[in-house]
C-alpha cells in the first residue's frame, strides 16, 4: 500500500498537491503549523488513522495515532518526520509524561497511508464558470421574449429605439473615476522565509548544544543569542541569501523566552524531586 513522507502530507494539506519537502515553495512557512494543526485534528477525528513511525535504533514501523490523540498535549508531526509540542514551552512535561530524553529522536520516519489522505485532504474542485444567460428580446409591454416564443412584429426595433433614446430628465453621465495606483510590489522582505522551519532548528540546537548564554555551554560560535539568531538565519536561507541579523533576532527572541522559561520549569522540578 503506498504510503507518504510527512513533507508530502503537510504539502497534500497545504497545496492540494503532495510534495516532498525539497520541493516546497518558499512562501510554506506561513502555512506549516496551521496544516500541521490540520492533520492532528484529521488524526483524533478518525479521519486518518494509519500512522506510522520508528523508535530509536532500526526496526519495523509502529502505528502511533493513539498517542497523537493526546487530549492533554498538541503534539505534531515535523515536516521531517518527527514529533514536536506546541507549544514548545510544554515539551519538558511532556517528555516527563512518557520518560522520554529527547523528544527529536524520539519517534522518526513518521509516515501516512496514501488513500486515506487523497480522502481526507482532497483539493478542493474549482469554481465552475458562470453560464451566459440566453439573450432576451422585449415583447410588447416590456416583457422578455423567452425560447420558442415569437416576437410581436415591430416590437423589436421599438424597444431598440426606446432604448437608444435619451431620457431628458436622467443626470449627465459621471466622469470614469480612476483607481489610485496599486502599491509597488515589496521584493526581499523577511516573510518569504520558512521561520516555523527555523523555530524547530532553533529548538533542536538548543536541546542539543544547551543555553550559549550558559558558561558550562559556550563554545566559539554558541555564546550568545546572537550566535543563535546567525545559525537560524544561515538554515532559512534561500539560494544563499539570509535575512537580516537584527530581524533575525527579533523574530526568534519569543521563542528563546519560552524555550528558557521551559528549562527553567524542568529543572525546578528536578530539584524539587531531589
């Protein structure tokens, strides 16, 4: 039975079409949680129920929809085909749930059956056409002459004049106004970045590397948000072309907050059961 990528999954959602991630346009980032909250709704609905994934070292898949239809976490699938938490801040109760290090290598390769997400996420049929009404003609009295009915002779090109002719009592015609110019199309603007690609590369160095702001943790290149901002900005880029450091900055620095507040909350527990 064919099965589908995450990447293809999320892009089924997305664009109707079920791309692989390398194949994505550049203007998905926008879109990525919104479909990923899409799918895990399918999920707990029954709408798709095959899923599949693999645990640690090499071996056959398992299904896991039953533990995406966590009702006390949002957990979703990666376009890479891993887990995450949403938000992030809860990712240290949630792998104190299910005794779990590291929530990144936790489950991988996460996979769909094909048919039920062709059923589920089905693109939606264009909008047909509007029809041409048939043309009317004026019968005697005003009244439009419709198929298989015949015409009042001289009926016709009175109504053509009545038509034609002037009303001396209707106001003269306005003068065409005309549309102010649309706005210069803005090019190279940060939001064609995928940053929700960013936020989960951003996470995944953290648990890995711990806080640069952490002495125990500072190495060259890992000492300061800065440092994070330059490695987030270098995996978003597109065709070599990063944004700007100071937006990079900017636009991750929530997420650091969350990410620290969630450490901070995981080692008082810690300490609190020591």
């Amino acid at each position: 039975m064919p099965r589908w990528s995450a990447a293809q999954m999320l892009g089924q959602i997305a664009l109707g079409r079920p791309l692989k991630l390398r194949e994505w346009p550049s203007d998905m980032h926008g879109q990525i949680l919104p479909t990923q909250l899409k799918l895990r709704e399918a999920i707990a609905r029954g709408r798709i129920s095959d899923v599949r994934g693999r645990q640690g070292p090499p071996g056959s898949k398992e299904r896991i929809e039953e533990l995406l239809s966590d009702s006390e976490f949002t957990l979703l699938v990666t376009p890479h085909g891993t887990l995450t938490v949403h938000p992030p801040h809860q990712r240290h109760k949630f792998e104190e749930k299910y005794g779990i290090d590291d929530l990144d290598n936790w489950w991988r390769e996460i996979d769909f059956d094909q048919d039920e997400g062709e059923q589920a996420f089905a693109p939606s049929a264009p909008a047909e056409s509007c029809r041409t009404q048939p043309h009317l003609r004026l019968l005697p009295g005003g009244l439009p002459a419709r198929s298989g009915e015949i015409e009042a002779p001289g009926s016709e090109p009175a109504a053509r004049a009545e038509e034609l002719s002037p009303d001396p009592a209707a106001p003269p015609p306005r003068a065409e106004q005309k549309s102010p110019p649309a706005e210069p199309i803005r090019r190279g603007s940060p939001e064609q970045y995928d940053w929700e690609e960013g936020f989960l590369f951003m996470h995944q160095e953290l648990n890995k590397r711990g806080d640069p702001k952490n002495p125990i943790n500072a190495v060259d290149g890992w000492r300061s948000d800065a440092d994070v901002a330059r490695l987030v900005a270098a995996h978003v880029a597109i065709d070599g072309r990063q944004p700007d450091l100071k937006h990079t900055a900017r636009v991750i620095r929530r997420r650091l907050k969350e990410w620290r507040a969630g450490q901070a909350e995981h080692n008082l527990v810690q300490v609190e059961r020591n």
